[in-house]
C-alpha cells in the first residue's frame, strides 16, 4: 500500500494540490506517484502538442495560464 510519503503533492507541511488539514494517503482521489505525475505531465504535453497553432494556444491560455512549455 502507498504511503503518502510517496504522493506527488506531499510536502512536509501538506498537501500542495489541496486544502485539507490531514493528508489521506493512498485513498485519496488526487494521490499519484512522483512517476505517475511526471508520466501524466507528458502526455499531457504530447495530446496539446497534437492539436493546431490556435487550438494549442487556447488550452495553454484556459488551462495553463499560458505558461506550459510544450
């Protein structure tokens, strides 16, 4: 079982992906590994880059604040 040592957005003060007092570890929608963060981030970055000049640049403005690298 995954400890939430091992999450992403574990940090020793807390949670930085949400606002809650106490981390819930391995039950917790948002817990990902270090691995599988860095997995998603580029699949991400591939899907985004699939998609036209003016399509890319709306979902990096919308989502991203346009301050992905892609």
């Amino acid at each position: 079982m995954p400890k939430k040592q091992n999450c992403f957005a574990y940090k020793k003060n807390g949670c930085k992906a949400l606002r809650v007092k106490e981390c819930e570890g391995c039950i917790c929608p948002f817990f990902k590994t270090k691995g599988e963060y860095k997995r998603g981030k580029k699949e991400v970055k591939k899907r985004i880059n699939s998609y036209d000049e003016p399509e890319r640049s709306y979902l990096i403005d919308a989502y991203y604040g346009g301050k992905l690298k892609v």
